[in-house]
C-alpha cells in the first residue's frame, strides 16, 4: 500500500467496504448476525459496527506507519546490500510476509478495545446475570467490522493510485476484483481471530493467520515476479480462492457455536 489518499479513492475504498460487508453478513448466517447483535449496548448496532470498522482503519493506518513502513525501509537496506550474494527469491520472503506480522497484531488490538468499550456485559435487566463469551458474537461484531475497516483503507490508498493514473476502465477491473478479493480476506481472517481469541485459542490462531497473510502476498509478489502483467488473472483467482476459503472457514465456525449461556447468580434486591 503506498501513494497518497484521494478524495475518489477514498469513496470508492469506502463504497467497497460497505458492499463487502453487507455480502459476508447475508453470507455468513443472517440468523447469527441477528442474534449476537444483542451483544452491542449503548450505539445501533448498525453503527456500532461502522464506528468499530473505523477503529479497525484507524488502528491499521497507525500500524502501517508507526511500525511496518519503518521497518521495510530497514529490510530495503539489508536486501541493497546482500543482493549480490543472496537468492533474489529469498529477499523477498522478509519484506512479503512483515505485512502479516505487524497487521494481524493491530487488527486485534482493533477487535479487542471495540468489544471492551461494546460488549454488553450483563443480562438486560437481570444485574449480575453476565453473558459468557460468545465466539460467533466477537467474530461477526468486531472480528469483521475490524478485518473490513482495515481493508477498506488499504483498498482507499491502492485505487487512489489507480485513479490518478487515469487507465481504462478495461485496466482498471483487475484492481477492483483484487480490492473486492482483499476485502474478504481481512474481513474473514481477522473474524476467524476474533473467534479463536474469544474461544481460548487466540495465540496459536493469531500466529497462523500472520503467516497465512505474509505468505499470501509472497505467492502473489512471486507470481508476480515470475508470471508479469500476463498472469494477472492467474494472481486474482489465488487471491479470491484464499479468500473464500477462509470465509467459508468462519461461516461453517460461527454456524457450529451454540448459544451462549448465562454465567454468574443474580445478585439480591
């Protein structure tokens, strides 16, 4: 992601964000979004999951200049003065997958201080009845508002530089359809982190799905290395198959979770 925020790209990332959004929850399960969105006090929840994808734009924007961009400058300097006595194919592995390791922690950073200041703690009504944790309700409510508003952004910046070059609309597709394919990936991914978190498998699934993300991007800088403009489409199908995948992943995870029960006795009145 690289290049400057324009006004188009920005409406045009935001625009995307929205219908990815609204394609993952009539994909997901209706019927769970529709449930767990009790989990959300104090805001709609309609808004409570756009403030939560802002929180999640927010956080990534700061962890893509506070700490991957500085870094990739220091791997930069590494790959300039080893690139004579190195594999060109293994100086790119570092670079490639730095993107998971720094977004992946941020996004749920993300999740986890939206559903401190949303999550409803007790029972409506029924003081000192508290809801237990509810994988389906983190992941649907945080995980992927979070994983949209991330990729929303980066979408922003990428087809602010697609804009202002002014191709044809014929070049300008693939873009589109790896935005869409991107959105879809962080949104699922980090729902599946959100998901695993809440269910007490947080660290092991945080660590795979920063690999996942960095190796993705290694496949696709290596077919992209490899395969040039002629293997664009090559390059999206690996993309939007990852994707899927790992939204299928959640959905058939977030189908299995039961409803959560209540935990705690009611205090006396």
């Amino acid at each position: 992601m690289g290049g400057r925020l324009t006004i188009s790209g920005f409406l045009a990332g935001a625009v995307m964000g929205v219908a990815v959004l609204s394609l993952l929850w009539w994909i997901i399960d209706r019927a769970a979004w529709r449930r767990v969105a009790g989990g959300v006090e104090k805001l709609p929840t309609g808004v409570a999951i756009g403030a939560v994808a802002l929180l999640g734009g927010i956080l990534f924007a700061l962890a893509l200049i506070w700490i991957q961009h500085p870094l990739q400058m220091v791997l930069r300097l590494w790959i300039v003065a080893t690139v004579a006595s190195t594999n060109p194919v293994l100086l790119l592995l570092p670079t490639a997958v730095l993107s998971g390791v720094v977004q992946e922690p941020a996004k749920l950073l993300a999740v986890l201080v939206a559903r401190a200041q949303c999550r409803r703690r007790e029972i409506p009504g029924r003081e000192g009845r508290r809801l237990a944790g509810d994988p389906a309700a983190d992941a649907l409510l945080y995980g992927v508002p979070v994983g949209i508003g991330a990729g929303a952004l980066e979408a922003a910046m990428t087809l602010s530089h697609a804009l202002a070059m002014a191709p044809s609309a014929g070049a300008l597709l693939p873009v589109f359809v790896e935005r869409a394919s991107a959105l879809v990936f962080h949104g699922s991914l980090t729902g599946l982190v959100a998901y695993a978190w809440s269910a007490g498998r947080g660290w092991l699934v945080l660590v795979i799905a920063a690999l996942t993300h960095g190796l993705l991007n290694y496949v696709v800088v290596l077919l992209s290395t490899w395969l040039g403009l002629g293997g664009v489409w090559l390059i999206e199908a690996v993309v939007a198959a990852v994707a899927v995948a790992l939204m299928l992943l959640l959905r058939r995870a977030v189908a299995r979770q039961p409803q959560p029960p209540e935990t705690g006795r009611p205090t006396s009145r």
